[in-house]
C-alpha cells in the first residue's frame, strides 16, 4: 500500500516541478525575452521537417487550384467566343443598316455626314460638390477638344464638356440638374426633354403630356435636334409613368445606363456644326422617268404656245391700225 501511494507523490511532485519550470520559462520569455533565440534556432532547424511534412497538403492545392483555373479559363473562354460571335453578327446587321441609310439618304438627297474622329479619355477627377454632377477627364485642347464636344460610355450618353483646357476638361454629366438632353422613345418616335435632378440613378421627363405613348421600359435614344448630341445614341430606360388629376403633365421617371459611380474611361468625339462641311453630301438624282420629261415638255410646249397666242393678240389691232393708216394716206395722194 506504500508504494502506490509514494509513487503517486513522486508524480505529483514532478508535475509540480514541470508547471512551475514552465510558467516560470514563459514568465521570462515573455519579459526578458531569454528564448527568443532558442526558439529561432529551433525553428530554422525544423524548417525542412515542417516543409516536408507540409508538401501534401501544397501539392494537393497547387493541384486543385490548377485544375480550377484551367476549367476557368476554358468557360470564360467558350463565353468570349460566344459573345464574339454575337457581336460579329450585330456588326453585319449594323453594315447592312448604315447601306440601308445611306441609300434611304441618297434617294431622298438628304446630306449625309461622318463623325469617325473619335478619343479615348480617362476620368481624373469627380466634383465634390453634391449639388453639381460633373467628372474632369486627362483631355484638353491640345488633343483637340472643345467645349459642346458630346461624351459617350460603351453603355450610353454621358454628357458633354462644359469647359476645356490646355490638358484638362470638364465634362457636364447628364445627370446634373443643368443639363437637359432632346431625346426621342425608340419605340414609337415620341419626342422629349430629358433632365437631370442630382441623382445617379434617376432622370426626368420635362412637360410630357398624359396622353402620350410612354411605357415603362421603353429606351430613349437622343434625337439629334440642338445638334448638341448626334442621334441614335442611348441615354435611359423608363422606369416609371405616373399621372395625376391635378397635374397637366405626366410625372415620368427614367434610369440612365450609364453607372457614373463605376465609369473610368469615357469615349469623346467630334460633332459640330463645321462637321457637316467635312462631310459628304448625296448629289441629286438625275431623272430616268422618260414619262416625266415627256409631261413637262408638254406642259412647256402648251405655255409658249398661250403666250405666242396672246403675244399675236396684242399685236394684231396695231398691226390693222397700222393698215388702216397706210390705206388713209394712199387714198389722200390719189386724190
């Protein structure tokens, strides 16, 4: 019974010993810092253990994150070759609208113009005025920009620039409470004013009445008029179409596609009135319609034969008083 009993003490006693070793070890490590060369000595010596013994699980990721990235880049792969199809079939059906313009144009001699000039810009600078929603892009007048010049997005309109300098520019967003924009609704080519009220995500229609076709998301495109903004370029989407037995006008609300708070690069070009000189004109058709010639030569032959007509109508009582005269005199000299 002794012995069970003074080996228990043994132990307890050795623990004791071991926890107060320890406490007072980490009491000095932490105060005197008396192990911290101890412990970077050991730890540079079971570095190649710790690696080894580490290498599976690496591997085993380097595997799996290759595997992963691989199957990544094949799908964004197949998505870009599908987008890329898409776009290649829009840009035919584009080519084939703009021959379709262009002879549309040519049959109705409607002057025709360019705006391939065109600018990559980068945006620099935000306003922090809350009240005024205007960007500075790193493009000035050395680089051929002006104020007016319209600024779009890959998604829509921007706006346009306001002030230029030699370097710099400032662009007035759409969405400022200045800026007004003539805009027509794609669907049904009903024209109208599309304002800014601060808000980057919401736009108004200025004096529609409420009998007008509006709709919920119909896009409006700019019209063109003001030859501000070229036409066909989208600004909003209609996001809501209130009426009011009190108001004359409709209360229409759209949303801009352009994300002000995420847009970096901006696209600028030229369009302005000097434009329309550089540009090309359809020269007038000539007339093939044999029909046509033929009914206004007669309509000519008829006109000068009236006035040959008349002409001789005129002409003949002086010409009988002309006569007479001659017979008077005759007849005096017989006598």
């Amino acid at each position: 019974m002794k012995k069970p009993e003074t080996s228990n003490l043994l132990v307890n006693f050795r623990f004791a010993i071991i926890l107060f070793l320890s406490v007072c070890t980490l009491v000095a490590d932490l105060r005197l810092k008396v192990l911290s060369d101890f412990r970077y000595y050991l730890e540079s010596a079971l570095y190649p253990v710790m690696v080894f013994a580490n290498s599976p699980r690496r591997v085993g990721e380097v595997v799996s994150s290759e595997f992963r990235s691989r199957s990544d880049l094949i799908a964004e792969n197949e998505r870009l070759s599908r987008e890329n199809y898409l776009q290649r079939a829009d840009l035919l059906r584009l080519r084939s609208l703009e021959q379709e313009n262009d002879a549309m144009r040519r049959l109705l001699n409607s002057p025709m113009q360019e705006t391939s000039r065109r600018m990559f810009a980068e945006v620099v600078d935000v306003d922090t005025n809350p009240y005024l929603q205007r960007v500075v892009v790193n493009r000035g007048r050395n680089s051929g920009v002006y104020e007016g010049m319209p600024v779009i997005t890959d998604e829509g309109l921007v706006g346009q620039v306001i002030e230029a300098n030699h370097n710099f520019s400032r662009v007035l967003l759409l969405i400022d409470p200045s800026s007004s924009i003539p805009v027509v609704d794609a669907r049904n080519q009903i024209r109208a004013i599309v304002t800014g009220n601060g808000s980057h995500d919401e736009l108004e229609l200025s004096n529609v009445p409420r009998s007008t076709d509006i709709r919920e998301g119909d896009l409006l495109v700019t019209s063109g008029l003001g030859e501000v903004y070229p036409e066909g370029y989208p600004v909003a989407i209609v996001t809501a179409v209130g009426f009011s037995e009190t108001q004359p006008f409709a209360d229409v609300k759209a949303r801009p596609l352009v994300d002000f708070d995420r847009m970096r690069y901006v696209l600028m070009f030229w369009y302005e009135k000097s434009d329309l000189q550089g540009g090309y004109y359809a020269e007038p058709k000539e007339r093939t319609d044999g029909k046509v010639v033929l009914r206004e030569a007669r309509i000519r032959k008829l006109i000068d034969s009236m006035s040959g007509s008349r002409n001789r109508a005129q002409n003949a009582p002086a010409q009988d008083s002309a006569a007479g005269e001659q017979q008077a005199d005759a007849e005096g000299g017989a006598n």
